[in-house]
C-alpha cells in the first residue's frame, strides 16, 4: 500500500515548489510588461518632449528591451552565483520600482531616460536569477513546466500591458503614466511576496561543497570557471544562436511593433494595440499548452522546430503579404503561437541544463546580456531603417536571423529531458566541474 505520509510529503513538496515558481516568474511579468509600457507610449513621450526617431532608437536601445538589461545581467549573474540566487531577487524589484516611479512622474526626456535604464538594469539582474531558481527547485519529471511558467508570465505582462494602453488611450500621456504606475504597485507586491522565500537548494549544496575545498569565491570566479571550461563553450555558442539570433528580432518587435503594423498599413493604434493583447494572450496559452504540457513529455528538438517555423511563416506573410488588416491579424496569430513554443523558453529550460550549478546564473547572465546588446545594436537603427528602407528590405535581415536560429536549435537540440541536472552535468563534465580553487584568489 502507498505511504500516505510519503504521498503527503511529495504533496507538499510539489505545492512548496509551484509556490515558490510562481512568485519568481512574477517578475517576468513585470519585466516584459516595462517594455511593453515603453513601446506603447514612445510615440507619447516624443511628442510631449519633442524629440526626434535618433532619441527613440536611443531610449529603446537603453532600456530593458536591449542594452539596460544587458548591464543589468552582467552585474546579475555573477552575483547570483556568489551571493546566492535569493539575494538577487531580493533587491532587483526595489532597483526596478525607483525607475518605474521616475518614469511615472518624468518632466523631461533625462528623467525618463533615467527610469528606463534603471528599470533596464532590474530586468537584466533578475531574468536570469529568476529562470536559474526555478530550473534548480522544480522537480525532474516537470522541470519544462515549471520553467515554462517563467515564460508564461512573460506572456501575460504584454497582454495585460497592451490591453491597458486601449484602455487608457483617451488619457494619452497620463494614460501611460499610469501604466507605470501599476507596474510599481505590481513590482512591490511580488517583493514583498518572495522575501519569504527559500535560498535554492543546490546552490547551498554547491556552496558547501566548494567551501569545503578551502575556496574563496569572488564576483569573477562564476565568469572564469565558465570560460575556463572548453565544453561550456559550444554550449555558449549554441544558445546564443538559439536565442540571441531570434531574439534580436522579437525585440523589435516588442519595441516597434506599432511601427511594424504602421509600415505594413495598419495605421489605428486602437487596433494595432488590440492584435497585440491578441498575439501575447496566444503567447500564454502556447506557452501553457505547448511548451509546459509538452516539453518534458515529447521530443523538444520537433516542438522547438515546430514554433520556430510557424514564426518564420509568420514573417514573411507580414514582409511580403498585401498590406492591410488581413495581413497583420496572420502574422499576430502565428507570431504569438510561434513565441509561445519558441526560442525563450527553451533558452531558459537548455541554459540551465547545460552548465554547471558552479556558473549557472553567470551563464545565464552572459548569454542574456550578449542578447540584449545584440537587439540594442539594431534597436539604435531600426527605426530609421524602417523609415528609410521600408519593411520590405528590413525583412531580409528579420528573415535570415529567424532562419539560422530555427536550423541551429533544431541541429543541435541537446536530449535532457527527464533527467536531474547532476546526471546531465555528470555526463557533460565527466563526472568532474573545475572547483573554485581554480579561479585565482584575486578576482
């Protein structure tokens, strides 16, 4: 007969990691919903402060769409793995909710310009903290679905944050204002919420192990024992393909998407903001029933393959289809399909299978920052592109980074699934990760 206590326990155990899933995904939502509160009301700030598309490229570059993230990340991950994934989420949101209040009460273009790149830097600091902790305390059989909550709270912030800006339109301005505002509210109960919070256990495991060897870790000693390791380098590489590449474009389109649509003759931003409460409402629920139903029960490398084609379909309909409505509702249902099943929320599942406890977060931090730049590097120019040039010959970058990412994800999907993260990294390090006595005591 089944040990009731035994089955209690396992309850207990299950409900205490979805508990602790949910209020570390929470900042998901809150970070994509800062950048879907900048995209919504870019156009609003520069016409009450009068600047020109160069200042937008700038401020969308800066903030956490793009290159405020990645500083936020290169600071996040490091410390994760020194001080511990709880300190990060701990004081993020509070860095986070001083940005969010300079945006909400900004009278000039460097106030606002100040907020977005502290909210940037929250964004980048938490991310992989958040997607690193989660992979670490869910369950083996459920570590897809756990980690795909991260992802689907991701999805609901732009939803939730697109529905808004319909709703407070006729406020212009303000309207936006208070968009910021909410995410303050929503920021400071999600940090009050995960205070209570414990630290995760297999980074106390490792902590204890490397202590016991005489180490002294410092802020570097994650980056080096990740780079020191020629294994970790491939594993760098083919995420930054997976993610960096598809990323760079679902940044503009997170960003720009109005301007997207207005390129592609869809000109009312009452609709355009409606097909995006409907591309990410689709996100979540790919995400739900795609990604966390399935991703620990079928092939990952098909599912991934799967949402990276319908994503590449839904490009080239909105490049190269006839201007209008029709066009852009295809491309607001395949994009948000595609996202739901796609290269962020294998990122997150793949970048916490691959590297050791040791340097998790710091991997993370790195990969996420390299992303960022990479869409900040077009964010600088893509306004001016899309002015300039037009859709059509902007899509033939779009293109070519959604194609390389959907071959590199789907050649070299690596098979993890159904297996504990010691037995993954026992496989790939053979049984040995370079101890923190290796990174030399100064760094």
């Amino acid at each position: 007969m089944p040990d009731p206590m035994s089955s209690q326990t396992t309850q207990r155990r299950t409900l205490s990691a979805w508990k602790a899933t949910i209020a570390v995904a929470m900042s998901n939502y809150i970070e994509a919903g800062a950048i879907i509160a900048l995209a919504t009301s870019l156009t609003l700030w520069q016409e009450a402060f009068g600047f020109d598309s160069g200042i937008v490229g700038v401020i969308a570059a800066l903030s956490a769409n793009a290159f405020g993230s990645a500083i936020g990340a290169a600071i996040g991950g490091p410390l994760c793995d020194r001080y511990g994934r709880k300190f990060i989420y701990t004081y993020d949101l509070i860095v986070f909710m001083v940005g969010a209040l300079l945006v909400t009460f900004s009278g000039n273009v460097g106030v606002l310009l100040a907020g977005v790149i502290l909210m940037g830097i929250a964004v980048g600091a938490g991310v992989p903290a958040a997607w690193t902790y989660i992979a670490e305390e869910a369950p083996t059989e459920h570590r897809a679905a756990h980690v795909g909550t991260a992802q689907l709270a991701w999805s609901v912030g732009p939803a939730v944050g697109f529905l808004l800006a319909v709703l407070v339109e006729p406020l212009g301005l303000v309207g936006s204002r208070l968009i910021f505002a909410h995410l303050f509210v929503i920021a400071a109960i999600t940090w009050w919420v995960r205070r209570g919070l414990p630290e995760s256990r297999r980074w106390k495991e490792d902590r204890e192990a490397a202590a016991a060897t005489g180490a002294r870790p410092s802020f570097f000693s994650g980056i080096v024992g990740l780079l020191k390791e020629p294994k970790n380098w491939t594993a760098l590489l083919f995420l930054l393909g997976v993610y960096g590449l598809w990323n760079t474009v679902a940044g503009q389109a997170g960003i720009f998407q109005p301007r997207v649509y207005e390129a592609a003759g869809l000109t009312d931003a009452t609709e355009q903001n409606l097909l995006q409460v409907l591309l990410w409402s689709l996100t979540a629920l790919a995400t739900y029933f795609g990604f966390m139903r399935y991703g620990d029960r079928v092939s990952r490398r098909w599912l991934y393959f799967g949402g990276a084609l319908l994503g590449v379909i839904a490009w080239v309909v909105m490049i190269y289809g006839p201007a209008g409505l029709g066009t852009a509702l295809f491309f607001a249902i395949a994009w948000g399909i595609s996202a739901g099943v796609g290269a962020q929320a294998f990122y997150g599942l793949w970048t916490a299978e691959l590297f050791a406890t040791r340097y998790r977060a710091s991997a993370q931090g790195m990969l996420f920052m390299l992303a960022r730049v990479m869409v900040g590097l077009l964010s600088l120019v893509f306004p001016i592109l899309l002015d300039s040039t037009g859709l059509a010959v902007l899509g033939l970058i779009i293109l070519g980074l959604l194609v390389a990412a959907m071959l590199i994800g789907t050649i070299w999907a690596p098979k993890t699934e159904g297996r504990t993260l010691e037995e993954i990294e026992h496989e790939r390090y053979g049984g040995r990760v370079p101890p923190a006595t290796e990174v030399p005591a100064n760094l």
